[in-house]
C-alpha cells in the first residue's frame, strides 16, 4: 500500500514540488518557523519559492510542523545526508596514519586513559585545560577555546560581545552592540553551490505525472518505473485526484486516468494486468494488446513479474472464461508475428501454453486454430492426436511459412526470409522485403549499404527508406542515424550493451569497412530530414508540452465536482492539467524564441535505460562532463548498510592510468595515500551494520595527480567479499566538490553533492565514471564488470578496468549516437518562428534566424554545425514570448519573464522557477514518435 509520504516523496524528486494544504493564515509564530526552515532547506542546498513560502507561512503551527520536518526528511533521502556519515579517520583528509599506524594506537589508548577523569571540551576535545558550562547554552568549553570566544568582539569602540563556539549564537553584553551578521555564522561551502528550488504542488501534479509516464516512448530508467509503479498503485484504488496528494484513495474502478495510447509495452502492462481478472474491464486489455509479447508481459505482471522479462515467476492459475479471452487475442494476431514472438521467449511462452492450454480437447482447439498452430510450432508437437492434427494441417494449409518436418509442423518466417537475402547478398530482394518494416530497415541498413557495394546511395534503398522513415519508431530513427553519421570514418573498438538489469559491456574490434562518405551522409541527410519534417508537423498526437496556469500563479483549488474531471488525460481540445512543470498538456503553438546550448553535444540521447543507475541527476551514459572546478578537488563518497546476520565490506577506491592507458598506481584500503596527497582514502571500513552503516571517503587532487603522470582515473566500488549489491539494504556512491582552502573536517554537505547513484543489482564491482584528467572531463560509464569468487581489489582488475575504460573512451570520443543537441536543433528549427540562440560560442550569443523559403532541415544543419551567424547578442530576451530552453546547466537568468515554453536542463539553476514545462531527455527524443 502506497502513502502519502511516499508520493510526497515522488513529487519532490521529480516535479521539485510540495503540496500543501490549505491554511488559516499567517501568525507571528508560523513566520519564525519558516524562516528556522528556509535555513535548514538552505543548509541542504534548496529554496523556498515564494508560493511555496506563502503557503507554508499559512499553516497552523503544529501542521507547519509536520510538513517541514517531512520536508527535511523527503530532502535529507533524496539527496543522501539521512544516513550517518563517519569516516574511519576522523581528521580526514588532513590527516591519515598510513604511515603513523602505530602512533594512532598509543594516542587512541591515551585519548581514553585521559578522558575519564575529565570531560573533554566540546570545540577541542582536549582535557588540560579546565572545562566549563558557557551561560546561557550550557555548552562545555575549555578556558582556552573560551578565551578564543570572548575575543570574538565587534569592535574597540563599544561594547565586547562574545560567541559560543559549539553553537554559535552570539550573547552581547550590557550596552549597544553593532547589529551586522557575524562571519561565524556563515555555513560552510564554497558559495558556488546552486540551491535546487522548491515550488507550491499543484492540483493535478499527480495525475500528470502518471500521464507523462505512461505517454513515454523511450524505455524507463530503474526510478521511473519504480515511480510509475507507485501511481498506478494509487490509480487502480482511485488514489488519482487533481486535487494534489491523497492517501485515502478514491473508488476504485474510475479508469479516467487512462490514456487513450501507452506507447511503451512495458508500461502497457503494468497499467492492464490488474484488469485482467474482472470481466468488466477484460474488454479494455484487447483494445490495448496488440502483439503476442504483450500477452505475455501481462500474464507476468500479473503473476508478480516484472514486464522486461528477464526473470519469469511462477505463472498464477488463469480461469477459464480468461483463457478463453487470452486464446482469441492470441487468434486476432497474424501468424508470422505470433511465431515469431515466440520464437523470442521460447521458454516463457511454454510457460504459458501449461496454462493456458492451448490443444484442450483436442478438437476444441478449432476455436483458436491459429494460436494451437503457434503452440505446436514452438513445442514442436507431434501430430499423432487424430482430432488436434487434422485441425493443425487445416490452418497450416492456410499459409505459407508452414511446412511439415516428419510429424512436426515448421515455421519460416520473415525474419529467416530477410536472413536469407542478405546471406547470399542479394540486396534488392531483402530491401524489399525489409520496407515492410520500417524498424528492421534502419537496424539493417548498415548491413544493406555495405553489401550493395554502391559508391551512392542505392535507389532502391532510398525508395525503401522514402517510404519506411514515416512509419519507423524513435529508437531505430535516432539508432540508424547515430551510426550513420560516422561510418564513412574506419572503426577501431565497437562497445556492446546487452539488455539486463545492469549495464555490462562487451568490446570487439570493428572490422568493417567503412561506408562510402556520399553513401553515409545521404543515408543520415535523410533520416534528419524526416526528424524535422516529424516535429515541423506537430509531433506524435499533435503537440507539444504546454504549460497552464499553477497554483503558483494564484489559482484557487478546484472544486470537488471538477476533480474527476481534472484527472482524466486531456484532449488537445480539453481543459488543460494544472502545473509549472513536466506534464501531457499538448500545445501546436510555435515558439518565439529558442535558446540552445552547445554543450548539449556531449549529451548522447539516453539508451540502455532499463538498467541505469537511480541517480540524483539523470546523466545519459556516454555523457562527458566537466568535473567541479571549485579547487579542483573531488571527494568520492560511499555509503552502504549491510543486511542482518550478513558482514558486507564494499571498498572505495581508484585505479590511476597514464596516456596510454598504464597502470601507474592506486588509491584504495590498501594505499590511503598517492604521490603525497594527490589522492587521499579515508579509511577501510570492513562492515556496515545497522543503523548507522558506514562510510568511504575518497579526496581527489586533480592538479596534482596530473602533475603525477596520470592522465585517466577510474573510480570504482567494489564488493571486497563478494556480497552482490542488491543484497545490501542501502547502499549509494556519488562524488562532491570540495573547497581546499576550508580545509575542515571531513563531513557529507548536500551542497556540494553534484552526483549521487545507488548501488543495485547482481555485481559486485562499479564503474561510475572514467576521468580524463587532460580535458578535466568526466565520461558517464555506468558500467559493471565481471568478477571473481572473492577478495577484490583494483589492484587484482587492473588489468580489466584499463580495457574497459579503454574501450569505452575511444568508443564515446568516436560518437556513434545521435545526441541532445541534434533533437535540440532540430526542435528550434522546425518550433521556432523567431531567432535560435546558440551559447558556449565565446561570449556572445550566436543568433540564427531562418529565411523565408529556407527548408526547415537546412537550417537546422545552420544551427548544429556552427555556421556563421545571423546576429550576436549578449542575453536573450525572453519577457512575454513562448521559449524553448535547453541547456546542459539551467543558468538562465531571465527565463522567470517568460510567457512560457519548454525547458530542458539537465543540472538544476534559475530556470527552474520559470513558467516554462521541464521536460527530460527522453521526453525530447519522444516528440519524434510518428504521428497518427
């Protein structure tokens, strides 16, 4: 049973929403009480939006109460400073006894000799000195560090007033006292830190998000589904309202949350398999289903599965009237696509068939011949059952791919037809084949251009492609042109990332030749060209994101009789859902303005999304970025919980490479310390039990190990006894900007987390990120690698992080996939009636506006490739116009002026407070779903 804590929790990390109740109105008391909150948000790295703020201030005391304190905990969660966070070594990095080990012993004995006649002071923890209570905090205080205090005056002309060094609250004495801030007071942090901002939730936040899910066209990240999970929980019980956030749930069987299309299969089936076993809504699942895998998905979702199909329960009894039902669909799909369904989870459907019972009485299998045809096809039936034969031979007569193998009935489909083709290198007769279907065109059409031997593009592929593109899917789009816009250069190291619950790589050399140049660049001028044409249109269901007014922006809520209403998805014709942020409003409007980023080229377009990292920030794997430049020190953190009765020692460590990719040293439990300080290990940790869990720590110093002769660090966390990660209860890794010059203790400040992923499924060694020292770049891996029995160290995978951080370098630098600044591009373009601003050029912004007859495609090439521009401007101006906003760092100052628009950013800034929707990576490749 989902609660409201949990979808509060959901909201806020996703929409940076808060949904509050309604209030009384302010007090004295309620004042003071947000302020004491904006300053614990503060100290996490968030701010109150003055909606936000207002809404706040009108809550009774004691539900200000309880909002803020599940706030702080919703925010401490997400970004990680919940748990305890206590390195081995106290005095970490300034001081680390890997050398010292025996002087550490004797200080830590004579530490606990002399702290028993004496309390130690609270600010130095010493014992000499005589210790004190300090008035009016009670604070223990040696007579030293009081001194220090006492001397903590304004100034010599009026009165002295003295601090507590615990607390920090100031005291002043008899007389008047300057009132300006202490510097005392001032948090740490290296002031770069950009506070996440939190705005009002809005009626129908929830309902929009469960829109927004099940319109996704791209595979779903670990998060989302789990997110998408939660609201459909909520939905099937009627928890779904515009009215904001509910825990009581509403009458279930309301289906007004469902849309009229889920594109994506597996949010397809977790949305219908609750509707499998009533009768009443049996009717909806065949509206929906249209492929045999669909069937399939449902029944293990049912069955409690999960829709990827990686891991099959034990299929739950089907009644007979649903087997009935499940055996018609079946029976409604044509045969080649049956068969070949099934030729894809073989085992699965198998499973199926013991339930669903496909051959029943032998004759009764007439009713559904064509699914008992796929059956025996799969199982490889005997025709010996005089009554089931004669039923199989009179539906195989009926078509072509059947042919009989002694007593067994055999399928040859489509797929071995096209294989055929192309094995005998007959490429007229497997494009043809392959125009037919749009998606295993472009997955094929390297194969097809290589073996035409063409120096142009074949006419007969551009036919093909001419009539296939239309109709072909995002990823194979996005996929074929990826591809094509670097075959025509030779190959060197190709990276494969098989589908799983995690990320694994395999490397193999690429011996292909490359393509013709004219051939390549045709191929892909095509394939950009119907992208544009695609959103120039309208893009899939006829619209964009569009924003509608907020509570933010003063609306009242709505009335219990509008509720439903609100709920239900929207026709582009229908009342538009409330909320500043991602939701399925549909707008045809073209933007004013358009401000672009060209940093967005170091953005590949998510894939492989299924087995991602949960991450604060959703960074697309194979992204490159620049490390934190604040000192230009990184700490690596680890976290992690080890389950009961179970000792887990995960490591943190690093494994360092010069140029050509040698080993030349470590940080891990082994070295604390690399080339005196470069890089610094908090200390090993060897178990994490409840409730605390522990800690690593990792200070990089990126100067100074570049002075070192490295040129390549790769993080990675371990599992040192071999323990699988989805075992441990909690457990996370990220890493953090420190500022050297503070030089305090050691400490996890939310401020400066810049990156946060959880540790999950069956792997026992991480690869984060690879860090190219060179550039100060970091490349988004995401990867596991295989290990042993036991006992892991970089130093015993050496060997095998070099290659795999090798491969995935050349890899990334080579490109090969299209990225967020092509989608970026081609969206200005085709949306944009006024200028595209294009920052990261220098310090201007490049301004291109696109002339009257000027094909929409041709000024996206404008755009992309950096021709020279139209017009230079130093800031946009954004007041009263539609925009289109995406940036790699949402810094915009002005956007909040905004009519509104879209906006993608992928780290947070500024722009979040603008009336503009944030949509996500995926949500931009979606728009270039054909249309209907």
């Amino acid at each position: 049973m989902t609660t409201t804590d949990d979808l509060a929790a959901l909201l806020l990390r996703r929409r940076g929403s808060v949904y509050v109740p309604s209030g009384a109105g302010r007090s004295a008391v309620t004042e003071a009480a947000v302020v004491v909150l904006e300053a614990e948000l503060a100290d996490r790295g968030h701010l109150l939006t003055a909606p936000l703020r207002r809404a706040l201030t009108d809550l009774p005391a004691a539900e200000l109460a309880v909002t803020g304190m599940r706030l702080l905990a919703d925010v401490d969660a997400q970004m990680g400073s919940d748990r305890h966070h206590a390195p081995l070594f106290a005095r970490f990095p300034e001081e680390i006894p890997y050398q010292h080990a025996y002087d550490r012993y004797t200080s830590l004995v004579v530490a606990h000799l002399a702290a028993q006649p004496h309390q130690p002071c609270m600010n130095c923890a010493g014992t000499k000195a005589r210790v004190r209570a300090l008035a009016p905090c009670a604070h223990l205080v040696c007579d030293d560090c009081h001194g220090v205090a006492q001397d903590w005056g304004c100034c010599d002309d009026c009165c002295v007033w003295y601090a507590c060094p615990i607390c920090e609250k100031r005291y002043e004495t008899d007389g008047p006292t300057d009132p300006w801030i202490d510097t005392g007071d001032t948090p740490a942090g290296d002031g770069g830190d950009i506070l996440r901002a939190l705005r009002l939730g809005a009626p129908g936040d929830e309902a929009a998000e469960l829109a927004a899910l099940l319109a996704r066209r791209t595979p779903l990240n670990p998060q989302d589904h789990d997110d998408l999970v939660l609201l459909l929980a909520r939905a099937h019980t009627g928890g779904v309202h515009a009215d904001g956030v509910r825990a009581d749930g509403g009458a279930s069987g309301d289906l007004g949350w469902l849309p009229d299309e889920i594109p994506l299969r597996e949010s397809k089936a977790l949305a219908l398999a609750p509707l499998l076993d009533d009768p009443a809504t049996r009717p909806l699942v065949a509206r929906y289903a249209n492929t045999a895998t669909d069937v399939l998905r449902l029944l293990v979702v049912r069955s409690g599965g999960d829709p990827d199909l990686l891991e099959l329960p034990r299929l739950r009894r089907v009644s007979r009237p649903l087997r009935r039902e499940l055996l018609a669909l079946l029976d409604s799909f044509g045969l080649d696509s049956l068969c070949e369904d099934f030729a894809r989870y073989p085992g699965a459907w198998k499973r199926v068939g013991e339930v669903l019972h496909p051959f029943e009485g032998g004759a009764r299998a007439g009713r559904h011949p064509r699914a008992a045809l796929a059956f025996a096809v799969l199982r490889g039936t005997r025709l010996d059952d005089p009554a089931l034969t004669e039923v199989l031979l009179a539906e195989a007569a009926r078509h072509d791919g059947i042919r009989l193998d002694g007593d067994r009935l055999r399928h040859v489909g489509w797929q071995g037809r096209v294989e055929a083709a192309l094995g005998r290198w007959d490429t007229t007769a497997a494009t043809a084949l392959l125009r037919a279907r749009p998606g295993e065109l472009l997955r094929r059409l390297d194969v097809l251009l290589a073996r035409s031997g063409e120096t142009t593009l074949p006419e007969e592929v551009g036919d093909a492609l001419a009539h296939a593109l239309p109709r072909a899917g995002v990823g194979p789009l996005l996929g074929a042109y990826g591809r094509m816009k670097v075959r025509a250069e030779p190959g060197g190291r190709r990276v494969f990332f098989p589908r799983g619950r995690v990320t694994k790589g395999y490397a193999v050399d690429d011996h292909r030749p490359p393509l013709p140049a004219r051939v390549a660049a045709r191929a892909a001028e095509l394939i950009e060209a119907e992208a544009v044409r695609r959103l120039a249109a309208g893009g899939p269901a006829g619209g964009f994101p569009s924003p509608a007014p907020s509570r933010d922006q003063g609306l009242p809520p709505l009335d219990p009789a509008d509720r439903l209403s609100a709920a239900r998805p929207q026709t582009p014709d229908g009342l538009k859902s409330s909320g500043t942020g991602k939701g399925p409003v549909r707008s045809d409007e073209p933007y004013d303005i358009a401000v672009l980023d060209a940093a967005l080229a170091d953005l590949p377009v998510p894939f492989a999304e299924r087995a991602s990292a949960v991450s604060l920030v959703s960074v697309p794997r194979g992204s490159s970025l620049p490390m934190p430049a604040a000192g230009e020190r990184v700490r690596l953190f680890l976290h992690w919980l080890q389950p009961p009765g179970v000792r887990v020692d995960l490591d943190l460590s690093v494994a360092l490479f010069d140029d050509a990719w040698r080993f030349v040293g470590l940080c891990d439990y082994t070295q604390l310390e690399y080339a005196g300080g470069a890089a610094v290990h908090s200390g090993d940790l060897t178990s994490a039990p409840a409730p605390h869990g522990a800690t690593e720590y990792l200070d990089l110093d990126l100067p100074r190990l570049t002075k070192a002769g490295v040129r390549f660090v790769v993080p990675a966390v371990l599992s040192y006894n071999n323990v699988p990660f989805d075992e441990l209860p909690d457990a996370f890794a990220g890493f953090m900007a420190v500022d050297p010059a503070r030089q305090e203790r050691v400490r996890y400040d939310p401020r400066t987390v810049r990156q946060r992923f959880d540790l999950a499924g069956e792997a026992a060694l991480r690869v984060p990120m690879i860090v190219d020292l060179r550039s100060r770049r970091a490349w988004w891996a995401d990867l596991t690698l295989a290990t042993g029995d036991g006992n892991h160290s970089v130093w015993r995978h050496r060997a095998a992080l070099a290659r795999a951080g090798h491969d995935l370098v050349d890899t990334f630098e080579a490109g090969g996939r299209a990225t967020l600044w092509d989608l970026a591009c081609w969206t200005a373009a085709a949306r944009t009636d006024g200028d595209v601003l294009v920052r990261g050029r220098g310090h201007v912004l490049w301004g291109y506006r696109r002339e009257e007859d000027e094909p929409r495609a041709d000024f996206a090439v404008r755009v992309r490739d950096a021709w020279e521009p139209d017009v230079l401007c130093a800031e946009p101006e954004l007041a009263d116009r539609r925009a289109l906003v995406a940036l790699v760092h949402g810094d915009l100052a002005g956007a909040e002026r905004a009519a509104s628009g879209t906006a993608y950013r992928l780290f947070p800034g500024p722009l979040d407070e603008a009336p503009l929707t944030r949509v996500t990576a995926s949500d931009l490749a979606g728009w270039l779903a054909p249309g209907r």
